[in-house]
C-alpha cells in the first residue's frame, strides 16, 4: 500500500513538472520579433500564469494584461504561441495600439509586427472622434485596417443618431477610409445610398470638401455653396468656394490662412460674380439707403484681408489691410450667404482685433503700417488709400472724386518723460511729429507737416496730483495743386498755421473702507458660499483745463480735423463715485489628497458713476449772429451733463446706462441704457435702448452732428431646453416706426452632429438658412 502510494505521488510530480509548471508572481517577459528582426519584449501580467510544452505556449487567465511601452492588450484570456509571436485573446478583449483604441469578442494578434484580426470589433481614433465597427477586422502592418460589415461614425451610444453603414471598407490612419457599398444610416435606418466614398481620417489637417451651406434670400433666391478645402501645410491653407444663386448666377471665392504665429499671421478673401441683374434706377436702389445710386456694372466682386508681420527685431512690426469693392451694394446685397460682410467681419476681428470699415460705408480703406518702438522713441510709415464705392458704374465719375488718399504719413512720436539729459528736473516732455502727402482726384492735393511739443510739471503731494503743460502746434502747409472745393472756406493759399496750447488737469481720491465681521466658516458643506467682508467707497475729482489760441483756420486747405483746430477754452470737471466689495467664498477640500477646505477672498465692482459737465468759454463769448446753416443760435457754454452708470449687483446681473442733459432744451437730449441677464445653465438675454434727439438741424452745440436716433435692441440665447438652443435678436426703429432687423435661429446640439435654422428679416433683404455640421465628416 505504501509502495502504491509513493509511486502514485512520483508519477504525479513527473506529470506535473513535464505537462505544467506555474510561474512565480503570476507575471513574465514574452519576447518577440518585429518586421526588421529586432527583439520586442512584452511584459504579461494575470492572475494566473502557466505554461505548456517546455515554455512554448504560455496561457494567462483573468485580467490579463500584455504591455509594451504604451501599447497593451488585455482580455479574460489570453495563449501565446512564442514560435510564431502570435497571441490569442478572448473575452472583453481592449486593445491599444498606436493610439488607437481596439476593442473585441476575440482576437489575435503577431506582437512583434503588431498585425491581427478581431472578431466583432470595434476601433476609435481619438484624433477624429471616429469609430469604425465590423464582425471581422483585420489590422495590417502600420496603421491599415480592413473591415468586413462594417460601420463608421463620430457618435457616441450603441444606437448612432447617424452612420455608414458598409460591406467593406479599408482604413489608414492620417489617410483615407475607402468606403464601397456604403448606406447612410439615421438610427440604424438607410436614408441614402452611397456606392463609394473616401473619408479623410486623420488627427491633422487634410484636404477635402467641406460641409455644404445653403439658404434662400427674397433678393438672391435659393443658394448653396461647396467649399474645398486645401490644407497646403500646418501653417498655411486656402479654401475654394462655389456658390450659386438661383436669381444672381455663379460666384466662385478663394480664401487664404497663414498662421505662423500670433505675430505672423496672413487672411485674404476674395469673390467675384458676373450678376445676372443691374439696377438702372433709383428706385430698386433706395432700398440700400442710396436713394440717387445706381449700379449698372454687372462684374462684381469684394477683395478683403489683414496681415501681420513680425521682424526678427519684434520692436519692429508691419500691418497691412486690404478692402476693395466694385460698388456700394455688395457688402450688403450677399451678406446673408457664407461670402457676406459679417462673416468677414468675425474673421478679421477674431484673428487680428481689428475691424472692417462699417457695411454701410462706401468708403473701403486699405493701408500699410509699419512701425518702430525704442525706449522714449517711437515712429510709424503709414500708406493708406480710401475707395469710394459709389463713383463708377452710372453714378458720378471717379475723376470727381474728392476722397482724400494718404500716400504716405510719416509720425514719430516722443513718449512723456523727463527731458533727455536733463532728468533731474521735474518736467517732462512729449512731442508729436507728422507728414503727410495728400492726394485726390479732385480738390487740393499736397503736403502738411504738424509739429507739436508739450512741457509739464507733474505736482505729485499727499493731497493728488495736479499737471500743468504748455507747448504749441505749427502747421506748414506745402500745396501742390491748389483746387479748392465750393464747400471749403476760403481759397486754400495759406501755408502755415501757429497754435499755442496750455493745460492742467488734477486728480485727487478720497476713500472709505466698511469692514463687516467675518461669519462663514471654511467647511466643506459651505463649499461655494459667498460672504461680504467689506465693501471701500472711493470717490476721485478730476478736474481738465484747455486753451488753445493762435491763427485761425480760414484759407487753409482742408484736409481732416488738424484743419478745424481753432481756439479753445474750456474747462471739464468729473466725480467718479466707484464702490468695490470684498467677499470670502468656500473653496471645496479634497479628503483623499489632504487638502482642507479654505477661504479665498474675491474683489469685484459693485457701482461705478461718474457726472462730467463741461464749460466752454470761447462759446460764451461767441457773437450770437455766428450763422450755423444759414440760421443763429444761442450761446450754449455748458456743455450737457453727462450721467454714466456701471452697476454689477450680482455675478449674473449688470447694467449700463449713459444719460446726457440739457440745460438749454431742458431735456434728456440723448441715453443709452444696457440690461443684462445671465446664467450659464439657462441663456443670456440683453435689452438696451438707444435715443438721440434733434438740436439746431440736426446739429448739436458742440456740431458733432448727431442725428435723431430712437432704437431698442433686444438679444436672447436660451441654453435652459439642451440639446436644443434657441437665439434671437430683435432691433426696432421708432423713428421709422418699422423693425430695422430681426433674427431667429433654432440650434441642436448633439455630441455628433449640430444643425441650425436661421431665419433674418431687415428692410433690405429676407433670408433663410440652414446649416448641418457633422464633426469628423468633412467629406
């Protein structure tokens, strides 16, 4: 029995140690070969390790994990086959390899060429947001895929809002996915048929159509437009347009980017269009406001783009802006559609921080700007021509043209501070320097120098600081086609003007602090709670005193403002009233990484208002007989007293109001008041109204011509009905007694695809569009 026994136990070791050895750690080192005959190791992890015939099938079982480098492979199970490098996995099987991320029923893969197959699989590239599923895929060498029953889409959820659905198609990462068969699929039901397509796949930029866009306008008819796309590096793009519409024709655009940095930076776009209609009279063109405009040019087109440029020295930078037109109703006429005025507008401010000339504007200004900084120094080299659009095409001749073109403007500049070499001394000294060349079609043409020094005293004490200045202002005038204008004063044979200015204006701040005891406790259930500790009242007199004397304006050429300049006295005085609050908030603490609940203090505005009055005594000596448009006026030395509020009672309330009084009309003569409500989680909305009032034909007592004004404007965003969105804006003339624009947009926002209905009304055109935008898809 004994004897039994023992070689019961011996055959059982000798079965053991042949058939089944387990490792220690449940953990090895699988080493395979790659394509090139290099050795690969892959660490194996599991809670159970064995192997099989001498070491060459290893089996895994539970949480099994393989991994090299940042690829890994797990499954419920795993065999490793060491003479042909290959793996089989089973059971939840997650694979990630090259950035990709795999997932399976079954697969096999060869570790050391990284090649395989799945079985009812599925790959997402995180780049594009896209997944690719299939019964059966077979990874190639590299990033090449091949799926069988497949599937594509940017969509999250087993059950797709939208998909490809295909028999077969081929994928390479930073290529194409090559579809063929292919159906698209809106919640697993085949709306359109597509027999073959290509699908850029790639985390960069590539080329390739973009989404379509298209509307309908009472003026232009139905419209699409096709662009395309041509990623020419990292840095650099351009984008095709087509676009047709049913009433006007064809027009093709072209857009260029260039983005090296945010210094070195390029956009230009233009379009161009043989317009199937004219206007041959006024009246088709006085629905642009141009009652006497006509447009009989059928070649149409809108060049527009900024630049920004930087030297190796960045003291040095250049600008350079472009904006021509080939008449007055372009920019308003297709504004609706995706070449229009607005979606210009958003570019170049986005990109650059600054604007196009307004879309109502007939004058389009293109310049060059370069310009130089030192420490007390800087200069500028200006060249800027202004293009009347309304001359040409039946209106008046461009050899009429009185539009005033700076070629070129030299300025310098030197910045306040002490005088050079003479710092011990309390003055400071600035000093402005310009030359301009002018010139047009007609009218005077030549060229002006300005010159103008200011010296000051800065008086800095406990009590504020008051700076007297004087300096003067010499214009010399060198005219070089004396043409006076019948509208200018005088016959422009005047070549130099002196001025003498003197200034001081003072500043003072007297201020109050309101300390309230602290009650809010640092606790983690007061995490995000808000307390008043202080609130400090600081109220701050300004007082601005200025005269100018010197020789008057009349006969010299008239080119801007620097003409106008004439005697001034006048006194300004302000009270700024400003109230900041000091409040505690909770920060929330973080239990697993130690970190203790605390309190941050948070300074914001609470009120700013200030009142500015003016008194002008050069007005107050006036002779009242000074005709203004052929009529008399009285003297008005006070200025309108001005109001201007900013008040923030809570994160997400604020408004803003600006009144203006007149003493002489007694009456508000003009208020613009802003109220806004926001909350992240339920919209935004805005309401403001905007008035001006008529003074002396249309002229007020400082004749800055401000004409009669009375419009409410009105914004809404309702974010609270997610995923849907509504936005609109509505704006009413009630001078005119008529809405001047109003606008309605519907948004859905799903995670894999946004459309939007917009629909716009003004007095000029009525338009709708519709936009679809699939993320990941661009054709």
């Amino acid at each position: 029995m004994l004897v039994s026994l023992r070689k019961a136990v011996v055959v059982f070791f000798v079965c053991a140690f042949t058939m089944l050895a387990v490792t220690a750690g449940e953990s090895a080192t699988l080493t395979a070969t790659n394509e090139d005959q290099e050795a690969v190791e892959w660490q194996l992890a599991a809670e159970k390790v064995s192997t099989l015939n001498d070491a060459d099938v290893i089996e895994a079982e539970g949480d099994v994990v393989l991994k090299q480098g940042n690829d890994y492979l797990k499954a419920d199970f795993a065999r490793y086959y060491a003479a042909t490098n290959w793996v089989y996995l089973s059971g939840n099987v997650e694979v990630f390899m090259n950035n990709d991320n795999l997932s399976a029923e079954t697969a096999e893969f060869d570790l050391g060429k990284k090649i395989g197959w799945m079985k009812n699989g599925k790959v997402f590239m995180a780049g594009p947001h896209m997944y690719f599923s299939g019964k059966r895929i077979q990874k190639n060498w590299g990033d090449s895929y091949t799926f069988n029953n497949a599937k594509i889409t940017v969509c999250d959820g087993d059950k797709p809002a939208w998909s490809l659905n295909t028999d077969k198609a081929t994928l390479e990462l930073e290529g194409y996915a090559i579809i063929n068969g292919a159906d698209v699929e809106i919640r697993d039901y085949p709306v359109l048929p597509l027999p073959y397509f290509v699908l850029p796949v790639k985390t960069r930029r590539e080329s390739g159509l973009l989404r379509p866009d298209f509307g309908s306008t009472d003026r232009l008819g139905f419209w699409v437009t096709q662009p395309y796309f041509w990623a020419i590096d990292q840095d650099r793009d351009m984008t095709f347009y087509a676009q047709y519409m049913s009433k006007r024709g064809f027009m093709p655009g072209v857009e260029y980017r260039s983005r090296t940095s945010s210094e070195n930076q390029l956009w230009v776009r233009a379009d161009w269009l043989n317009d199937a209609k004219t206007v041959d009279d006024t009246a088709d063109a006085s629905d642009f406001g141009y009652d006497d405009l006509l447009r009989t040019n059928a070649n149409r087109y809108w060049v527009r783009g900024m630049y920004d440029g930087e030297f190796p020295d960045p003291r040095w930078k250049f600008k350079a802006d472009i904006d021509f037109v080939s008449d007055q109703d372009m920019l308003r006429e297709f504004n609706s559609t995706t070449a229009g005025f607005d979606d210009s507008q958003d570019e170049v401010e986005n990109r650059f921080g600054r604007s196009l000339n307004d879309i109502s504007d007939p004058i389009r200004t293109s310049r060059l700007l370069l310009t130089r900084d030192w420490d007390r120094f800087g200069a500028a080299l200006l060249g800027e021509y202004n293009q009347n659009s309304a001359l040409g095409h039946g209106n008046k001749k461009h050899s009429t043209d009185t539009t005033l073109q700076r070629l070129p403007e030299f300025d310098a500049y030197l910045f306040r501070n002490r005088i050079p070499g003479l710092e011990q001394i309390p003055f400071t000294l600035t000093a402005d320097f310009q030359s301009v060349q002018f010139a047009r079609e007609e009218g005077t043409d030549g060229n002006r120098i300005d010159v103008m020094p200011m010296l000051g005293l800065p008086i800095v004490t406990s009590y504020g600081t008051i700076t007297p200045e004087v300096g003067m202002q010499q214009v010399w005038y060198n005219t070089t086609d004396r043409d006076p204008l019948t509208t200018e004063n005088g016959d422009d044979s005047r070549d130099n003007r002196t001025l003498f200015k003197f200034g001081v204006s003072g500043y003072t701040e007297l201020a109050r602090v309101y300390s309230y005891e602290p009650t809010l406790v640092a606790t983690q259930d007061n995490a995000g709670e808000t307390e008043l500790l202080g609130l400090k009242h600081a109220i701050q007199p300004r007082f601005e005193y200025r005269h100018v004397s010197g020789s008057n304006e009349s006969d010299t050429p008239n080119y801007d403002y620097v003409d106008h300049l004439g005697n001034e006295d006048e006194l300004t005085v302000s009270l700024v009233n400003i109230l900041t609050r000091k409040r505690a908030m909770v920060l929330s603490g973080d239990e697993e990484k130690g970190i203790e609940p605390s309190l941050q203090t948070l300074y914001s505005e609470l009120l700013w208002f200030r009142l500015l009055q003016s008194y002008d005594f050069e007005e107050a000596k006036r002779d009242e007989g000074t005709l203004i448009e052929d009529e008399s006026y009285e003297r008005r030395p006070w200025s309108d007293l001005e109001g201007e509020l900013r008040f923030y009672p809570w994160s997400h309330v604020w408004f803003s109001s600006r009144t203006f009084y007149s003493y002489y009309d007694n009456q508000i003569n003009r208020h613009d008041h802003t109220l806004t409500l926001a909350a992240p989680e339920y919209g935004k909305f805005s309401t403001g109204v905007d008035f001006r009032y008529n003074l002396d034909k249309n002229l007020d007592y400082a004749g800055t011509g401000l004409r009669n004004l009375n419009v409410w404007k009105n914004r809404l965003s309702v974010d609270m009905f997610r995923p849907l969105r509504l936005e609109a804006y509505y704006e009413y003339d009630f001078e005119k007694k008529e809405a001047y624009e109003q606008s309605y947009s519907l948004i859905y926002d799903h995670q894999c695809f946004r459309l939007i209905f917009k629909a716009k009304f003004t007095p000029f055109d009525d338009s709708y569009n519709v936009y679809l935008e699939l993320p990941g898809l661009t054709f």
